[in-house]
C-alpha cells in the first residue's frame, strides 16, 4: 500500500477524511490570504473538485451522492 492509499483510507460517509482536511487546509490559507469566508471559500474548493472530477472522468464518493458516477468502491 502506497503512503497516499494509506493516508486515503480513514472514511467519513465513504469520503476520505484526508481529502477533506486538506481541502480544507486550503481553504483556511486561502481565506486568510484573500480575506475571504473560510466556508464560502472551502464550499467553493469542493463544488471545483465535483467539477473537475466530473469532467475527467474520476469516479468519487461524493460524485456518486450527487448522482454523477456510478457507486466507488
């Protein structure tokens, strides 16, 4: 098992917790950086990563919620 597998295995809801943090991670930098809301910009992160995983074609967890991509495993 790869470090990333390994850090992508703890879930919430089938969603990796390590993605979320990270997600948001950057939202917090960049909500201090442009003095913007923490949540408007972390809601921003995750409708940007729906989109582009939508548009290359990476099943996620969260996609599937949302009736984009057929069940992950």
């Amino acid at each position: 098992m790869s470090t990333i597998e390994a850090l992508r295995g703890p879930k919430l809801f089938g969603i990796a917790v390590f993605d979320l943090a990270g997600t948001a991670a950057i939202a917090g930098a960049f909500s201090v950086v442009f003095n913007k809301s923490f949540v408007l910009t972390f809601i921003f992160l995750m409708a940007v990563a729906i989109i582009v995983h939508y548009i290359i074609g990476v099943p996620t967890q969260l996609n599937f919620y949302l009736h984009l991509n057929h069940r992950v495993r």
